[in-house]
C-alpha cells in the first residue's frame, strides 16, 4: 500500500520591505544548543553555564571558512523545523559524536522520535540546503532511496543504537526500534522522513513584503515544485513530509549566520 506525502511551506517573511535574513540567522542560533549537544548535557545548561554551552555548540558546528560548501546550516535549520513545526524530540545528536570540528557525520541528517500516546515513531530527516530547487529534487530522491534499503537502515540503527542517551524518553521502546531482531516491516510502519528543501525563490525576490499578490504567488510557486517532488519521488515504504524554504539569497543568510556564530565561538 502507498504512503502518502504531507507537505508544508515555510517562509521567513519581510521587515521594513527587505527579506528577513539577520532574524533568519538568530532563529537558527536559537536552536544551536539542543542541536549541537546531547539531550544528556541539556539539564546542565543553565545561567551560570549558560554562556560556555552556547560556546561549545558553536565551536562543535563547524571553524572552518569555507562555510558555504558544509550542509551544517541546513541541518540546523531541519533540526528547528522538526521541533518547532513536527513536534519531534531530538535522539541523537550526529554533531557531538564528530571526531573533531570539521568533520562530516554520515546517514540521515537529522535522527528524532515522536511520542504518540500509543507508541514511538522515528523521525529521520533528510535535507538538502541549495539555491536551485530542481537539482535538491533530483539529489534527495536519490538519497531516499538509497537510504531506504535494507542494509543502510540497519547500520543507521545499529549506529543510533550505541548513542541513545539514557534520558530518552521512551528508551525502552525506543531501543526495541533500533534492535535488530525487530523486523524492518515493523519498524517502517513507524518511520518519518521528514524532507527538507531550501531554493532561492523569484517570487521572494520580486516582493518586499507580504501581500495577497505574495502569496498568490508563493502558493503557486511551492505547489508546483511539490508537484515535481512527487513526481520524481517513487519511495512508498514510509511516509515522508516535504517542506519546502524559500530563500531570497543563500550567500547572505550564510554570512549572517557565520557572524553570529563566530561571534560565540570565542576563537578570535
């Protein structure tokens, strides 16, 4: 049986007729703590640690200048969109396992559960963090599929199995997920793929604040690229949720983003 494909669109807006880059930026770094750290480390954070956390997620993200050829943006800005739109809790934390700053953490970008009443889903997003839409449609289906084999979920969770943090909630069920003795059949039931795009939009860049003509043509614009990802994506194992972020330039949110963050990495 087919499984469906949800699909959202989200849009920073305008401020005093430019598109809101700087406050971009600063919801990303709202989010650098949790996405950075383990949910082990969280309660240690507080006013007095407050500061020298802040620091160490920074540093644990990238200090390398070649910022604009590393996804640690986009995967920040889906580690966000799952909690603040989804609703998900974190499980894994890919940056603090890295072996040093610069490193790349291989599988799915972004490994989260979602507590149901009845149960535990797995939350595993994907995210590509481009200017043009058309090759981020191409490259993730690509990577849905491959991803979505057998043998690559099972290293997934062999690997996700051997960093769950004992605070987790549900950890027993949790665990059972990941177990290898649980059948893929099972586990796929309960499996997200929560999809994240980012494209430099025209339509972004043709306004200057939002009007029923922006919208009009915001709708139309993201419609017909959902349109083009279903398409393209065959992947019916499990249900995936596409979530469309238009940019206005991608070059000047990355430089935002880099202010704030080598503003807190402390590295001079």
């Amino acid at each position: 049986m087919g499984r469906s494909t949800s699909f959202v669109a989200l849009c920073a807006g305008y401020e005093s007729e430019a598109w809101r880059t700087q406050g971009f930026a600063e919801y990303l770094m709202d989010y650098l703590i949790e996405f950075a750290l383990t949910r082990d480390e969280w309660p240690n954070v507080n006013t007095a640690t407050a500061f020298r956390s802040l620091r160490q997620a920074a540093r644990s993200v990238y200090t390398t200048k070649k910022s604009a050829t590393r996804g640690e943006i986009g995967e920040l800005l889906l580690h966000a969109v799952m909690r603040e739109h989804y609703g998900s809790e974190p499980l894994v934390s890919k940056f603090y396992f890295k072996s040093a700053a610069n490193d790349t953490v291989k599988g799915f970008d972004a490994a989260h559960i979602m507590l149901t009443g009845t149960g535990v889903e797995l939350w595993l997003g994907e995210v590509k963090f481009y200017t043009e839409v058309a090759r981020a449609i191409r490259d993730v289906v690509k990577e849905l599929d491959a991803h979505l084999e057998d043998q690559y979920l099972r290293e997934e969770f062999m690997w996700l199995s051997r960093k769950v943090p004992e605070n987790t909630p549900e950890l027993e069920n949790v665990m059972r997920l990941l177990d290898e003795a649980t059948t893929l059949d099972e586990i796929v039931e309960v499996i997200h793929v929560p999809v994240l795009l980012t494209y430099e939009s025209p339509v972004v860049a043709a306004h200057n604040r939002t009007t029923d003509a922006y919208v009009k043509a915001f709708e139309a614009e993201v419609e017909a690229h959902y349109r083009a990802f279903t398409s393209r994506n065959k992947q019916r194992r499990v249900v995936v949720h596409l979530c469309l972020v238009p940019l206005h330039n991608k070059e000047a949110l990355i430089t935002k983003f880099d202010t704030l963050l080598k503003g807190q990495q402390g590295l001079g």
